[in-house]
C-alpha cells in the first residue's frame, strides 16, 4: 500500500500560543468605537480602569497565528471578564492537556526526565552491520 492511502490519523503539531498579545493603543481604539464604549457582555459603559479585552474563543485552543486577532477580541467590563474566565477554565484546561502544554501528563512525565519504562533496547550485529538479513520464510528469491 503507497504512504499516500495511509490515513492520517495525527494533525501536525501546530505553533502553538505564547505570550499573551496586549492590544496596540489603535486596536484598542478601534474596538472602543465598534462597541460604542459598552461591554460586549452585559452592555454597561465602559469606564477607565474597568475595562479588559477579551478572547471571545480561548487564545489557548487556537493556534499562535490565530490566538491574537481582532476579530477574536471583544472589551469586556471586569465582573464580565471574570466570570468568562472562569467558564473557559475548563476549555482551557482540556486543550493544554490533549497539546501537551503545561498540565499535561506529557508535559509532566519530560519534567521527571521521560518514561520510567525502558525497553531492553536491540540487539547488535557481531560484525559491526546495522541491520539484519531479511528472511524469507522457505520462498525462493
Ligand atoms: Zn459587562
């Protein structure tokens, strides 16, 4: 069977989120006017100081050429920003597990220095030879 009719059974490991990326003073701007100076959430005026932009879809479960987007970024007021936080908690959660980010029983099995179990390992060539002569099973070549 070629390779090409082996499904496909992984997604490449995309680049994933790093830091967070804080709203330029013109993003900002811009989504203070689309919103007319309300929370996207609850509606309530915008005042300074009680203000947080927020990722509509949590920036962890896109990837990092996406995560960052205006159109993914709302002003939310604060108590509105807390409780989205902590209803994506768990998305959030999820998705650093099945990436192996922080959190993940990947990411913590590297921590302790990989696998505490070991193969017995392959068995060397007396002569040296990286490989073994293929058998054939009685049929003639
Ligand atoms: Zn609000």
């Amino acid at each position: 069977m070629p390779d090409d009719m082996i499904p496909k059974l992984r997604t490449p490991d995309l680049p994933k989120p790093g830091p967070r990326r804080p709203l330029s003073r013109h993003e900002y701007a811009e989504l203070f006017l689309a919103q007319m100076g309300k929370c996207f959430h609850c509606g309530a005026r915008l005042a300074k100081g009680n203000v947080i932009d927020e990722h509509l879809v949590p920036r962890e479960s896109l990837t990092a050429d996406k995560c960052d987007d205006l159109e993914n970024r709302k002003l939310f007021c604060k108590p509105c920003a807390k409780a989205k936080t902590v209803g994506d908690a768990a998305i959030v959660a999820k998705t650093r597990r099945l990436t192996g980010g922080r959190g993940s029983q990947y990411a913590k099995r590297q921590a302790r220095g990989g696998s505490s179990i070991k193969g017995r390992g392959f068995q060397k060539r007396p002569d040296g030879a990286t490989s073994w002569p293929k058998r054939s099973f009685g049929r003639k070549a």
